[in-house]
C-alpha cells in the first residue's frame, strides 16, 4: 500500500530508500499525486531528501517532488515545505555558495539531482503570487538559479534543459516583482542630477528641443537574493540567451523576464529599458528574435519592445534599428491570419508611441511602407483595427503629412474619430 511504501522512506537502508521512491515516482496520475499528499507522503520524501547523501536516492527523490509538484493542487503545498530543502540540499551544494564551509556538499553536487529540483521549483515558480513571494524570500535561492544558469550553459555534463528550467524559474519570479522604493528613490536622485541635454531636431523638427536623460542601471557587484531580478548582470545575461541559446523555451523565458521587468511605470523599469538599448546594444538582439524566431517568442520580443517604446529618449534607437523589421511584420491584407491580432496591437502601440513627438518618426514610418498596411489594418473590427485607428490619427496631427500630399480621409475619419474619443 501506499502508507507501507512512505513508510519505508524512513528506513536506513539506501537500496530500499532508492527502490522505493523510484516506485512513487512512477505513480503520475493526479490521483496518486493527491493519494500521495493525503498520506502525508511529501514530508518523508524531504525528511530523506535533507539527510541521504547517496546520489541515486537523491535522484529519485527529486524526481518524485518535481512529479508531484506538477499538480496545481499541491504547488502551493510545496511552496511552503520544499522550497527550503530543495535550496540548501540541492542548489547550493551545486551552486558553490557554502563553497569553504561545507567542503562535502561538493559530493553532492549532481547534474540529474539539480535538473529535477530547478524543474519541480519551475513548476512551484508558477504557482501564483503567494508562491513567488515565497521565493523571493527563501534565502539563497535566486542566488543559486542566477549562478548556476551560466555553469549549466557552459558545462557539458549539466543538461541544457537544466539551463531552461532556471531561466524559466528566473521569468516566473520576475512577474510583477515589486521594485523596492529605495532603490527607486535613487534613481530620481540621479535623475535630478542629470543636465537636460538639448536634443538637435530632426529635418522635419520636434515637438520639444529637451530630452531629459535617464540614469541607467547601478553596476552593482554583488546582487544578493531578489535583486537578482532586475540587476544589470541578469539583464546582461538574458541577452546573451536572446543571442546564443537554439531553445525556443529557453529564448521566450529571457525575453519574458525582460518583458516583466520593463513593464512598470517607474524609473526602475525605465532604467532598465535605457540599460537594455543604451548600454548593452540590446535591439540587436531583438532584431534577431523578430527575424528566426517562432511565434511565441516574436510575440514576446514584440511585447517587450512596446514596453521600451514609451520612452521618447530611445524613439531614435528604435526608429534607426527596428523599424523595417516591425513594419514587415505587420500583415499585408484582410486574408492574412498568420499573425495574431494581439501582436497586431503591440506593433501599432509601438508606432504610436514613436509617432507622438517627432515628425521625422512619422515621415520614417511612411517611408517604410507601413501606410498601406496600417489602413488596412484599421478596418478591422478588433482590437487590431483599434489601435491602427489611433496611430493613424495620431499620424495627422504631424503637418508635414498634409504637406506631402497624403489624404485627410485615410487619418481622420469616422472609424479613426470613434477610436480615439
């Protein structure tokens, strides 16, 4: 039975201990999962998780969490009780960080242990907030994911699913993440000490000569725990993923975490979209999502260059390098369905907010080709169809376009009028 079988988890032999989580493990469905909760099985599983030492348990063990862990039942049950022992028995021994204190944790460091560990914490990392938060203050966690991502991806005996896992973990923890308030009050600090900058109009002039910098993200050395989630280091390392890695999943869970961090209202969430495009050139990388990627991930990639887009300092960035490669994606006519509508609308956010101040964006964004298509778009009765009415009355309101001889009624008309009132 069942209740034998736990109960054989606390035996001192090793071969029983490893004989019998194998054989929970193979228990899937989730009524075994529920059976194995309700017979108080997962407290023995990392009761002996936290004091075996013998490679081929711990595997098994492990496997057994992440198996039960893929319930949405039993997440929020492992958010409270295995967080802690998943970190200091598995991530840190692998992870190096009681490197000198703990000279046998080495032993235990362990490719198979630690790939079925980050998979159940990916698993508990989706389980909602109160399981985030849970992470976010479960000390030495986010530290062992963010140093063992690198190891994984650079070290032939981790799995690259490994590196997956972590970077999805990473992604999860990163959605709606409150940015402390003290770090945001130094960045207005920094901002006030910022000169305005004047801003040379383009040929066809701006709506304002003065654009006031943004400080760009602290270099900080040493993150510890939750700062990980917006440090420049992470930031850094998930456009190396964007540039290097051939995993769709892996690919789409960087883009996402940078998506989630640059999608607040505050200055941290501008600093890192100015440290995204400033200082580490990150457009280029988008470039290439919009370019090879598969769908998701342009989806992601796009959503998360309409998050950088409302900052007018980094319209030009924008304009110089992505431009042709966003209008391309825009569909051509009323029989194109393979682009979804919701990437519709955050490619027409985005040329509405690079067509707010400066003419010459607008003047660019015709001169692209996107005017036949943005009509078209906006026949639409969608949420599409919504936005490209926007952005085509926002276009009008740039007289250079009345001089140039475009027709007032492609701008403003009933459909655009209704849209924007």
């Amino acid at each position: 039975t069942l209740e034998r079988a736990v109960n054989l988890l606390g035996q001192e032999n090793e071969e029983i201990q490893t004989n019998v989580s194998t054989a929970l493990t193979l228990r899937r469905c989730s009524e075994n999962k529920m059976e194995m909760k309700d017979n108080e099985g997962v407290a023995p599983a990392l009761c002996l998780l936290r004091r075996s030492r013998d490679i081929a348990t711990r595997r098994q063990l492990t496997g057994l969490l992440w198996n039960l862990s893929s319930h949405d039942l039993l997440k929020e049950h492992f958010s409270k009780e295995a967080m802690e022992i998943l970190t200091t028995s598995v991530l840190v021994p692998c992870s190096g960080l009681s490197e000198g204190e703990n000279p046998k944790d080495a032993m235990l460091a362990d490719p198979d242990t630690f790939y079925n560990a980050t998979g159940c914490l990916r698993n508990i990392s989706s389980a909602g907030p109160e399981g985030r938060s849970a992470m976010w203050q479960c000390e030495n966690l986010i530290d062992s994911v963010v140093i063992l991502h690198p190891f994984c991806a650079k070290t032939t005996s981790y799995l690259p699913q490994s590196t997956e896992n972590c970077v999805c973990i990473l992604h999860n923890l990163s959605y709606q993440v409150e940015l402390p308030q003290k770090y945001a009050s130094d960045l207005h600090e920094s901002r006030l000490n910022l000169a305005p900058k004047n801003k040379t109009p383009g040929c066809f002039g701006s709506r304002s000569a003065k654009i006031i910098q943004c400080p760009l993200l602290e270099e900080k050395g040493s993150p510890c725990g939750i700062e990980w989630l917006w440090s420049a280091i992470t930031v850094r390392m998930y456009l190396s993923i964007m540039a290097r890695s051939i995993c769709p999943y892996t690919q789409e869970a960087a883009i996402g975490a940078l998506q989630n961090i640059t999608a607040g209202n505050g200055l941290v969430s501008q600093a890192i979209a100015h440290t995204i495009v400033e200082r580490e050139n990150g457009l280029l990388q988008a470039m290439k999502m919009l370019q090879e990627g598969g769908m998701v991930v342009k989806k992601t990639a796009v959503s998360l260059r309409c998050n950088i887009s409302r900052y007018r300092e980094l319209h030009a960035h924008i304009v110089k390098q992505l431009l042709p490669q966003l209008v391309v994606m825009l569909p051509n006519s009323d029989t194109s369905t393979d682009l979804p509508t919701e990437v519709t609308v955050s490619l027409c956010h985005i040329l509405i907010n690079l067509s707010q101040d400066e003419t010459q964006h607008v003047r660019a964004i015709v001169n692209h080709g996107a005017l036949p298509k943005i009509i078209n778009i906006s026949a639409k009765d969608n949420g599409a169809g919504q936005a490209a009415c926007i952005l085509l009355h926002s276009m009008w309101s740039h007289s250079e376009l009345h001089r140039a001889g475009s027709k007032k009624a492609d701008f403003v008309n009933s459909r655009t009028s209704k849209a924007v009132h």
